[in-house]
C-alpha cells in the first residue's frame, strides 16, 4: 500500500491546505499511512477502544473548548492520553489557539502539530481529496488507451496483435492517445478506473517497423491527453472458426479492474477487418446506451413483439371458439 511522510504532506500540499507547522519538526518523517482523518474527542475523554490513531488527528472548536475547560493537571492527563500513541500528526483547525502543554508534548514526543485557519469540515474534505490520488490502488496493464468521441477505450489483447497501430489510426482519425503499451491505472474514490501513461512513455508509442514515434509532435498537442477514464475495454482476439462469438449484444461481458467491474468487448482479428471503425462504433454505441438506448435490447423488443403479432394473424380461428 503507497505510503507517504508528514514532510511530503506537508512540502506538497501545505499552501492548499493552509498548513503551519507549530512544534514537533523532528516528527515529519512520521509515514502518513492514509487520506483518512480522525477528530480524537471520544480518546479525549478516555474511551480508546475505538481510537484510530494511525490517521492525522484534527481537532476542532469542540476539542479546543473541551481542552480549554479543564484543570492543568486534567489536561495534561488528557493530552497524554492521545500522545502515547505513534499518531502520524495533529492538525488544529479553525485558527484556534495552540495550547503550549500541547506543543511541549508534540516536541516531546516527535509528533508534528499543525495548524489552519481552515473550518473542520472543509480540511477534512480537501486533505482527503488532495491525498486520495497518493493512495489510491494502482497497476499498470499492458496495451493501449485512447480517448474516442469522449469514451475512454483501453485496446488489450496479445503481444503484436495490432494495438498500437490501431491506437495510431484512431489519432489520425481525430482523436486522442493516452497511453501506449503501459498503461497505469488508478481506483479513484468516485468509483472510476483513471489511465494514464508513465513520464517516460508519455506522447509516445512503438509502432513495430517504424520504431518509437512522438505523437505530440507529429499531429499536434490536440492528438494527446494526460489521462482518462476507461470506460470499456476493448479485447482483440486472433480470429479462430471454431470459436462462438457474440453476434447480437444482449449478453453484457465485464472484466474485473481493481476490484471494479468494466464492459468489455471482444473483437476477433482477421486480414482485412477495419477494427478502427469498430473502435468508433464501440465508443458511439456506448454513449448510446449510457443515454438509456440499447440497440440491442431494441432490436429483441421488435423482434419479440413482431413475432407476436405474426403469431395472431396466422393462427386459425375454431368455429366453435369466438
């Protein structure tokens, strides 16, 4: 699982988040193990079962106010409570002032103690939406990925089968490469699988007999794009008689990506079958049926119903029946 430090944190996204660090410097090589945060209230008032001190602590008007409430002793016994965990930092929200038993403490005990004028709602929220991209599960799968009419396909299928120069076809056709050969993938909390290619790779891709080709350069900055989401997988078959393939589209086929479930088309391969096109015709038909029209489903329908009525008309009509 990605891990980052406080450091990095805090060196990466301090300014968006309005981030001051107050005491415990020594700390900022603490790993930061998730996006997650915690507001400690309940650990404040001694209950630690379910203390998740592994995540940033925040504490707001309501633990400042709680704090402020107590006795000396009192608090210094409460703040002890929290700080015998190897909790990654604090952060004090809302500009509430640091209390000076908290920044001995954090010294102390290494633990990096923050602060933000920002409310506890909204850091919650952007230190969880700047974060979720570091920890988010990743993988790197190899073939090809193109943004076509807005729909992110990713062209798999075996090595020298073609998925490159398909991807370069679909560019000079208008649209725009992604990732070729590896192509990184990422869950986002949304509920989307993002691609995008590595630094090293990023604008180019191999066309065997040609050898590496800058897209950018040859048709311009419009024919890339640094990532997108993939919304079908597009898998390419070597073509093979005795296989059955789908010839209608009623039944749905989903690969599995990061534990999410995608569409996924398989195209069989043969001399002389335009698969660009078909490549195109994917990306309408499903924007089609993300639209809530299924060509599919339709043509069944009135199949169905004709059959139906062909039925009505030919069949004879008893005489002793009305």
């Amino acid at each position: 699982m990605p891990q980052i430090t406080v450091g990095t944190m805090a060196e990466t996204y301090g300014d968006q988040l309005s981030l001051g660090l107050v005491a415990g410097q020594v700390g900022i090589a603490n790993p930061l193990p998730t996006s997650d945060v915690h507001r400690p209230g309940l650990a404040l008032a001694g209950f630690l079962g379910l203390f998740t001190f592994d995540r940033a602590q925040v504490l707001g008007n309501t633990e400042m106010l709680y704090l402020d409430s107590l006795e000396p002793e009192d608090r210094r016994k409460t703040l002890e409570t929290i700080y015998q965990f190897d909790i990654p930092c604090i952060v004090i929200t809302d500009g509430n002032e640091v209390l000076p038993m908290m920044t001995e403490l954090s010294n102390e005990r290494q633990i990096p103690l923050f602060k933000t004028p920002y409310s506890t709602t909204k850091f919650a929220h952007l230190f969880s939406y700047y974060l979720d991209d570091v920890f988010a599960p990743r993988t790197a799968i190899h073939g090809s990925l193109v943004d076509v009419y807005g729909i992110g396909l990713l062209i798999v299928g075996p090595s020298g089968i073609g998925k490159s120069e398909i991807a370069i076809d679909l560019v000079e056709r208008g649209h725009r490469l992604v990732a070729d050969d590896v192509v990184l993938v990422s869950r986002k909390v949304q509920g989307m699988i993002v691609g995008s290619s590595g630094e090293a790779l990023r604008d180019h891709m191999e066309i065997r007999g040609l050898g590496i080709l800058n897209v950018r350069s040859m048709f311009g900055v419009r024919a890339v794009r640094m990532q997108k989401r993939i919304e079908v997988v597009v898998k390419l078959v070597e073509w093979n008689k005795s296989a059955t393939y789908d010839r209608v589209g009623l039944d749905d086929d989903w690969i599995s990506i990061l534990d999410l479930e995608l569409p996924q088309v398989t195209i069989p391969i043969y001399p002389g079958k335009n698969i660009t096109v078909i490549a195109e015709t994917i990306a309408l038909n499903y924007q089609l049926k993300i639209q809530g029209y299924n060509t599919a489903e339709e043509f069944n329908r009135r199949l169905v119903e004709r059959m139906k009525n062909k039925r009505r008309d030919d069949t004879p009509v008893r005489p002793d029946i009305e």
